[in-house]
C-alpha cells in the first residue's frame, strides 16, 4: 500500500516541476490573450461602434506597448521581473474582471482599454524575459521548447470564447480573461526568481542611428510594419468577418483555435528551413504566404472554410516572425542586437498594429472585410515581390561590419 501511494507521490512530484510551471504558465498568459484579442472588435460591435471608431480603439493596447514597455523595462530593473511580472498579471485579471461592468460609454471604453493595457501589453515580454533567464541556468531545457506551449493556450483561449459567448455573450470573453491570468498569477506565485542573465525589454532604441545606417535593415524594417499593417485584418478583424459571412461564434472559435495550433510544427519547420536556406527566403515565403491566406479570405463566403484557411497561419506568422529575428540577427552586429530586436517589436507589434488598426477600421466604413482582404492580398504579393529582390540575393544579404568601439 505504501508502496502505492509512493509512487503517487512521486509521479506529482514531477508534474510540479520548475520546468512545467512555466509551461502552464505561457498556457495560461497565451489562452488569456486568445479569449480578448481576437474578438475584441466584435464585442465593440456589439456595443454600436462603427468601423472607425473600433479601429481607433483597438489601436490603444499596441500605442500604449510603445508607450510604456520602457517604464516596465527600469522597473524591472529596479525591482526584479518576477515581481515585475506577478503585479502585471494580477492587476490585468482585475482590470479585465471589471472592465465590461464600467466600459458603457465611447470615452470609458477607451480609458478602461487604456488601464488593462498598461498592465497586460508588459504580461508576455516579461515572461520571455524571465524564461530566457531560466533557460540560461537550466541547460536541460531550452526557451523555444516552454514558449511552444504559448500556441495551444491561444487556441484553448480563443475556442472557450467561442463557444461560451454563443450562451452568454461576447462579455464573457473579459472573464474568461481575468480567470486566466489568475491562474497564471498563481502558478507564477510558486516560480523561482532567476538570477538576471537577459535584460528586460528595451524599447529605449540605444544605438538608433548605426543601426538605422544598414540601408537593407530599414527597408526589411518598413517591409515588416506593411506586413504587419495588413496581417491585423486577420489579426484583429477575422472575427468581424466571419460574422460577416455568416458564422456562429463556435466555428469562430473553432476557427481561432485551428490557427493558433497550426503554428506548432511550424516552430520545426522555420528551423529546418533556416538551415537550409537563408532568412530572407523563408520571409519571401512567408509574405507570399499571407497574400494566398488573404486572397483566399477574399474568393471564399463559406464560414466552415475559414478553418481550413487558419491552417496556413503557420506560414504566414510562424515563419515571418522567426525568419524576421533571425535577418535582424544577421544585419546588426552584436553590440546593437537589442536595439534591432527592439526596433523589430515597434514595427510590427507598434507602429504596424497601430496603423493597421486605424486603416482596417476606416475602410471597413466603406467596404465589406472581404473587400478589404482582397485589396491586402494584391498590396502583400506587391511586398513580396520586392522583398525577392532586396532580401534574397547574396550580394544583398552581406551584414554590417563591426565598427571598433574605444
């Protein structure tokens, strides 16, 4: 009998390792972002905002990421990125828990989006951060093999939303929310403080001007922010369009899922392929990708082939993003890493999110989302066109030279 309820206690033993808590916890801090953000326009939708208007307002949590990540950054400095962390989490499960009851009007929507975007846009950096420091003192696992377990969260996150708002509504996507950063608050709670080995993110843009002298850097850079401009159709807008076409808000969800778990053999692939060829291919790829993906948005009017089409996310984000670190990686020397890495995030998930939110959401008062999507696969195949050009001959892959620092 005792020999029993050892081996009970031993196999617990081992589910409650170092290594799984941050597994659940990049499930938990994912799954919460999966059940806010992808229908965050239908539930301003659903409260009578025009396409302008929530284009404006879903712009916030990506200006106020720019905004305060550096604040964040000394912070957690100063006080440690655990702690950083925790108090992120918890606040943005209050914030998130309330924000349906106050957010009843234009201008308390946008300050409520506001204040839970201050504490939630830090939630995911900081938990990169505090992995990587992890992954550096414990050589028995690496940051990519616990980050996997982002993807199937927001897909678990995304599906809940999906069938629970078919009941109850699109408030309790915000529930939902609240309830998983909770979770992930508490298994945080339980987390080792590892000793500081990578910074907490810099967005202070420290050495600005050398980097920004690589002529290829910039461009891939404006490249990027297109891209990333046109992707918060399917980023941000998705939802509103398969209400367009028709779907219930299951097969939304069913949807989102499908995406986010199409990325998981993608994480294998993008390595594979980098070994065998350079970044600036497999970017070509994938920009190429996303005006397939957008085209097929465009051709289709069938919401159950929308899960289909969510499988190719795995191409069109999986593969642009790692192949985008990986060029930047290539361009800058090591002394400006952080800073191309930095610049990186602000295009795409700043300036790129930003102005594609605006964008979507003032065409989206003159045309349909099928439309827009058809007019974003032709400007994306354009991209890639060009992209083939600057990015993939050898002649214009050359890195910059290292300049002698006194």
């Amino acid at each position: 009998m005792n020999t029993i309820s050892d081996q009970r206690i031993s196999w617990w033993q081992k589910l409650r390792t170092e290594n799984n808590r941050f597994r659940l916890v990049f499930l938990c801090s994912f799954a919460s972002l999966g059940s806010w953000m992808p229908g965050f326009n239908i539930w301003l939708q659903d409260q009578g905002m025009g396409g302008t208007a929530m284009g404006f307002l879903a712009a916030i949590p990506w200006l106020v990421m720019l905004l305060v990540q550096p604040f964040w950054g000394i912070l957690a400095d100063k006080t440690g990125k655990i702690y950083c962390f925790r108090l992120s989490v918890l606040l943005a499960a209050l914030l998130f828990g309330i924000f349906p009851l106050l957010a009843k009007a234009s201008m308390w929507i946008g300050i409520m989006t506001c204040c839970f975007a201050v504490f939630q846009t830090p939630v995911l950096p900081l938990l990169d951060s505090i992995t990587l420091d992890h992954a550096a003192m414990d050589h028995t696992i690496s940051y990519s093999r616990l980050r996997f377990w982002g993807a199937p969260g927001f897909g678990l996150g995304a599906w809940l939303t999906g069938i629970l708002s078919t009941t109850y509504g699109s408030d309790v996507s915000f529930y939902l929310t609240a309830a998983f950063l909770l979770s992930a608050w508490l298994i945080a709670r339980k987390l080792e403080p590892p000793p500081a080995v990578v910074a907490a993110a810099d967005l202070s843009f420290k050495g600005l001007g050398q980097t920004l002298n690589n002529g290829i850097l910039f461009s891939f850079l404006l490249v990027v922010m297109l891209v990333s401009i046109t992707q918060s159709a399917s980023s941000f807008f998705l939802t509103v369009y398969m209400r367009e076409i028709g779907a219930a808000a299951s097969i939304t969800g069913t949807a989102i899922g499908v995406q986010s778990l199409s990325e998981l053999p993608f994480y294998f692939i993008a390595a594979w392929l980098l070994r065998k060829t350079n970044a600036g291919k497999v970017l070509v790829i994938a920009i190429w990708g996303t005006a397939l993906r957008f085209l097929l948005y465009y051709l289709n009017g069938n919401p159950y082939m929308v899960i289909s089409i969510e499988s190719l996310n795995g191409i069109t984000w999986t593969l642009l993003w790692i192949s985008s670190v990986e060029f930047v990686n290539e361009k800058v020397p090591a002394q400006w890493r952080t800073t191309g890495q930095s610049l990186l995030w602000a295009m795409y998930f700043g300036a790129g999110a930003v102005a594609g939110n605006v964008l979507i959401g003032s065409l989206y008062e003159t045309m349909p989302m099928r439309q827009i999507f058809g007019i974003f696969s032709i400007v994306v195949f354009i991209t890639g066109i060009f992209s083939l050009l600057l990015f993939v001959k050898p002649s214009k892959t050359k890195p910059l030279m290292v300049q002698n620092v006194a």
